[in-house]
C-alpha cells in the first residue's frame, strides 16, 4: 500500500486534471506519483434491427488519424454511467438505446490515469437525430460482427474500448 501526503495540482482541464502526488510506500520510503483525474467514460456497442452494429468514425487529434470506434463519451461530474450511455446514444448515433445491458468496464491505462470506461451492449430504438457536441465531428457507420473482428485483426481498428466490448459479446453470445 502507498499513503499519499502531498498532492499538487499541474494542471485542471474541461476533460482532465494532472497532478503529482508525494507518497510513503510500505517501507517508509518516499516517492512521486504523476497521474490524471478522469471521471470515466461509456462505451455502447448498439445493434441495429439488420442485426449490424453502428460504429463512429472520427478524427482524433493525439493518434493524428481517423478512427472506427463504438459510440463513446465521458461521464459528466456525479453522473450516472447507466445515464450517460443512453445520452451518448442519442448524441452521437441519433437513436434511443433500449434493452440496454451492461458488460463490465475497463480501465484503460492504470498507470497513471483514474479512468474507468463502463460498458454496455444495446439496441436501436427510436430515431431522435444526432446532438453532437460544438467541436464533435463524427460520422456513424453499420458493420457486421464479423465485419469489426477482422477490422480488429487487421489492425483497421485498434481502439481498447471497442475491441474490449467486441471481447463481451463473444463471451456472452451477444455477436448473432
């Protein structure tokens, strides 16, 4: 066990906040610790009634490439993670997610990140329309089961959350 004594604040973002912590580890010994707060995010993978799944294309800045992806976003300060899926659902893909079930979560980076992304599997309700953020620029796609897990091997999509929820389904039989 480490006993944090010091913590200092580098930074404070709308997304995340870094920060270096002086610890005691079991020994005595002293040392730092540099991580970033995050308060977690929502991953679902929705099934449309053609029984493909909509992913979400989109250009991501820190890996300078476009990404696949299944619908995704952060978890608002208190919120609740089974409250932000079915909003993200609606922002970005345009539809209600219904019979909405959660698969786990994943923490991403443990090293040196707080961030915890809840899972989930749903499918299409009705259609709302997307309400995508100002600076969102992202474009929605169906793909097959089959379609994913080779875009997966083929290193077409290499995106943790999404291969992490590609992983449930098939341990779950959730891929039909």
């Amino acid at each position: 066990m480490e006993k944090g004594i010091k913590r200092t604040l580098i930074y404070e973002g709308k997304v995340i906040s870094m920060n270096v912590d002086d610890v005691i580890l079991d020994d005595g010994t002293k040392a730092k610790r540099e991580f970033v707060l995050h308060n977690g995010g929502v991953c679902i993978a929705m099934k449309d009634s053609d029984g493909r799944f909509f992913m979400v294309r989109q250009y991501r800045y820190v890996q300078g490439k476009e990404m696949y992806e299944f619908c995704a976003g952060k978890i608002e300060a208190g919120e609740d993670p089974d409250k932000a899926i079915l909003r993200e659902a609606e922002e970005e893909i345009g539809y209600r997610a219904i019979n909405v079930r959660k698969l786990g979560q994943i923490i991403p980076t443990c090293a040196y990140s707080s961030e915890h992304i809840h899972l989930y599997y749903g499918e299409k309700g009705e259609r709302v329309g997307q309400n995508l953020d100002y600076d969102e620029r992202l474009e929605a796609n169906k793909f097959t089961f089959e379609e994913i897990k080779e875009m997966i091997r083929n290193g077409e999509i290499d995106d943790a959350k999404t291969i992490a929820i590609m992983y449930h389904m098939e341990m779950e039989g959730l891929n039909a």
